[in-house]
C-alpha cells in the first residue's frame, strides 16, 4: 500500500501528536502514524468507512478514534499546532473544491425547518403573474 505520510513529514508531526493525545484510557491498537494514515486514505479515496483497508485494523476503531478526537478538540488543537509550526508552512493550505468533496444525492432538495415558511425562488418572483383566460376550446353559448 501507498502512504501519504513521509518519514519527513512525521519527524515534525509526530511530537504534535504526542502533545495533544490525551494521557487517559489504554494505549490504541493502531499506532498514531497509522491512523493518519487511515484518515488520509479515507479522504483521498472517498471510501465508506467499511471499505478502509485491514491495513488500518477495524474500521470502526478509526471511526470511533476520529470521533473522539473531535469531540475532545484534540484535532483542532493539532491543527492549531502545526498552523504555529514553521516547519509545517508548505502543508497550511488545502483547496478542496466539488472533484474532491462529493454532496450526498439529496443535499440539494432538502426541505426547510418545520414551520417556517417557504420562500419561492428569486426567478419565479421577478416572472410576471399569469393571468386567466378564457381557454380557446371552451364554448359560450
């Protein structure tokens, strides 16, 4: 399998890591380098978190993992430490744009708060009212 974690790039990552992981519970199964991995996987290939290779162990420990690492505001604090890091400069910038990052199949139709009211569209509101008329088929007597 391909990594995207260099020896390079861990050498500077991984005392972040250490930093903010926190000191309770058992140590994890998966090592740090290799849940990162997983989660670069993860978001590069665009998998189900079931489809993660058994590379990565369970999916569902990476998933958890990740999981509490945000809850925590573990992640955010690493991502805070490696903004400070100098030596992180080069990798501060992402683009992440539409061939990257899917929308799920109904985030475009979805429906408005219950109650609140439905607003029409700017184009049908700018169209001139229809008005009725007599229909050429109907007959008067």
């Amino acid at each position: 399998m391909r990594y995207a974690i260099t020896d390079q790039t861990w050498a500077i990552m991984g005392p972040l890591v250490e930093r903010c992981k926190s000191p309770l519970g058992p140590a994890p199964d998966l090592p740090d380098r290799m849940f990162f991995e997983a989660l670069l996987y993860w978001a590069r290939v665009g998998c189900p978190w079931r489809d993660l290779p058994g590379d990565f162990g369970d999916w569902s420990a990476v998933y958890n993992r990740l999981r509490r690492w945000i809850a925590s505001g573990r992640l955010k604090k690493l991502f805070e430490a490696m903004a400070a890091q100098p030596d992180c400069e080069g990798t501060l910038r992402v683009m992440i744009d539409s061939t990257i990052v899917r929308a799920h199949q109904h985030s475009a139709g979805a429906r408005g708060k219950k109650g609140a009211p439905s607003r029409p569209s700017a184009g049908r509101a700018a169209a001139p009212r229809r008005r009725s008329s007599r229909s050429p088929r109907t007959r008067t007597a």
